[in-house]
C-alpha cells in the first residue's frame, strides 16, 4: 500500500512518480470506505484526488497558499496533510471538520463553507504578500458551480489588473451541486469542446521550430495583434479581462497538471488553469448520479444506496416543520 507512506505532510514528495496512479486509487478506495461509514460530500472529493496530489506536488506547501472554494472537496488535501487518520472521527463534534479550517492545520490557507469566496481570498493574500515583498505562490480552486456566484466576479474584476502572480484553478465538472444551469455553464462547455488551447499553442510552436526560420515565424505569430489565441479559442472571456488562461487540462492526469502549474508559476499577473475533471470519478454509483453523493449518508458501498437515515430529527426537518404552516408567497 502506498498510502500507508502518506503520514505525514509533503510525504507525497517523497514518491516517485510511477507511485502516483496507485496512490489515487488508494486514495479513493480510503475516501469510500470511510465516507460509506461517517457519510460526508464524496462526488466532489473523488474528482479531485490527482488535481490535489498534483498541487501538493507542484508548490510548496504550507509557504505557498492553497485556498479550497466551499472547501467541501478538501479531503485528499487532509489526506496529505497528515489527517489520515481523522476520518473516522469526520464531522462528528470534536472531530475533523469536513472542510478547512486554519486551527485544524497551517497547510489550510483559509477557513471556508460559504461558496464562490475563494477568488477573494486569494486577492487578500497576494496583496498582503506583495506589501511584505514575500515571495510564494497563492493558488485558489473553484469549481464551476462556484464560478455562476456573483462574488467570484468581483474578485475576476480585481483581478485582471494584477502585476503580480496569483494562480486560479477552475476546476470544472460540468456540475453544481446538481446540473449547472445558465451563460457560465455554456460558455465552459464551448471551451471544453475545443482543442487545448494550452496543448495547440505548444505544439504549434514545436512543429515551426523544426523548419528553417519557424522560430522568426513563432516570433511574429507572438507580436500579432490579433493573435492565434483569437482565432482557437472560443470565449476568451477571461483573456479578454486581462486574465492569462491555460487549458482545459485533463484533471485525471498529474504528470500533465504538474507540467501547466509549472508554467502558470511563471506568469506575472492573474491566470486561470481550466482543469476538467469527472465529479465521482472510479465509483460508479457517484459516476452515474454525482447529486445524490454530492452529500451523501453512510451507504452501502456495493449498490450504493443509502443506509436508513437516523430517526434523529436533522435542522431541515426542524425549520420545515417549524414553517410548515406560514403561507408560500409573502408580500411585503
Ligand atoms: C454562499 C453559498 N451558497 C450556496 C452554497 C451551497 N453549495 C455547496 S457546494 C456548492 C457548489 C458546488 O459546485 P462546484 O463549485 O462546481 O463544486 P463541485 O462540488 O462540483 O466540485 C454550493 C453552491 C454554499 N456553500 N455557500
């Protein structure tokens, strides 16, 4: 077992990269094992586990700042931060939270639960290392549900007119806590299906650096105004915004997501990887209906269906009994 050589935080840099896939699949047979016993938010988690094992490889934590949107997918990051051995204590009083929280640990960058506020956040901590000239990097994953919430907006807004780094993963998979709906989701999927924008740019510039005089041609294409980017990627929203954008990178591939949060560690301003991930990727019960395991009960693992739910009243059943009589539509 790999994962019995995950103790302590940064072990995973201590593998070597073959170790890397089998460490995922432990990681996620851990995830389901124990989330079938404590209940919790898997879907989400099970996306995640190469991006945050990829994240986990590439910067420099705690120095670097990783700040988890809503933070509900933060469990393989507690994994690798020497928590392992919480999770049966998950979201039970005195135990581990079931998102970050800076008491709990310094490699969580910021507390969180509300959504669409990591953006913000991250704005927070680059201006506050760039007036003490420290030098690290801040990172902020959001998720594309997270994306439709109007705070996100504000802190694009802001943003777009850094002169310093700050790197934002949008970690899109198709999903909100159930189906995304409305202009964001479309404008994603259209990006989606295109080609790599990060792969087409890199492997344009390879094939005319083979020719004779290619490098003077990926050196005009560089100072053409209406540039390549223009004409293959569709819904340069985020470029256009003065925001540098790399993808959509496969989320399920670590060597790769290394390779593009490398290069995005090297741009001075804001940038956003779009990351595609499959939200409760390797369980197929989750595959097939990532709502139901966005947040789910103790289940059976085999068919995935819920054990029965405790006779214990839950908050919801409170209020809507407490409501239950107060007329639908209120006019004020
Ligand atoms: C302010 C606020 N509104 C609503 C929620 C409920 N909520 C929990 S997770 C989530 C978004 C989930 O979608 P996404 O960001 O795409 O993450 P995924 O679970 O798909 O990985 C929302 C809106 C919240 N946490 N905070």
């Amino acid at each position: 077992m790999i994962l019995e050589k995950i103790n302590k935080p940064n072990d995973i840099k201590q593998l070597s990269p073959i170790e890397y896939n089998q460490l995922a699949d432990e990681i996620r047979g851990f995830l389901i094992e124990k989330i079938s016993k404590t209940g919790g938010h898997l879907a989400s988690n099970l996306g995640v586990v190469e991006l945050t094992m990829a994240l986990h490889l590439a910067f420099n934590l705690p120095q670097d700042k990783l700040i988890w949107d809503v933070g509900h997918q933060s469990y393989t990051h507690k994994i690798l931060t020497g928590r392992k051995n919480q999770f049966d204590q998950l979201r039970k009083f005195g135990g581990m939270s079931g998102f970050p929280k800076r008491n709990e640990s310094h490699f969580d960058a910021f507390d969180t639960g509300h959504s669409s506020t990591s953006i913000s956040a991250g704005l927070g901590l680059v201006k506050a290392r760039d007036l003490k000239n420290e030098h690290y990097s801040v990172v902020s994953v959001i998720g594309d549900g997270a994306l439709t919430g109007g705070m996100a907006y504000e802190a694009l807004n802001n943003a777009s007119s850094l002169r310093t780094n700050f790197i934002i993963v949008l970690n899109d998979n198709t999903m909100s806590i159930a189906k995304n709906v409305g202009g964001v989701p479309h404008m994603l999927s259209d990006i989606r299906s295109s080609d790599s924008y990060y792969d087409l740019k890199e492997n344009v510039a390879n094939t005319l650096y083979k020719i004779p005089g290619g490098d003077h041609i990926v050196d005009k294409i560089k100072k053409t105004k209406s540039n390549l980017k223009q004409m293959i990627l569709p819904g340069q929203m985020f470029e256009s915004m003065g925001i540098s954008y790399l993808g959509p990178v496969n989320g399920h591939d670590i060597e790769r997501l290394i390779k593009v949060f490398h290069v995005a560690k090297r741009i001075n301003g804001a940038v956003i990887i779009h990351v595609v991930t499959h939200k409760g990727h390797g369980y197929k019960p989750a595959e097939r209906n990532p709502a139901k395991f966005h947040g789910i009960g103790p289940f059976d693992i085999a068919t995935g269906k819920e054990l029965k739910a405790s006779d214990k009243p839950t908050y919801l059943m409170y209020f809507q009994r407490k409501y239950a009589s107060l007329p639908r539509k209120i006019s004020l």
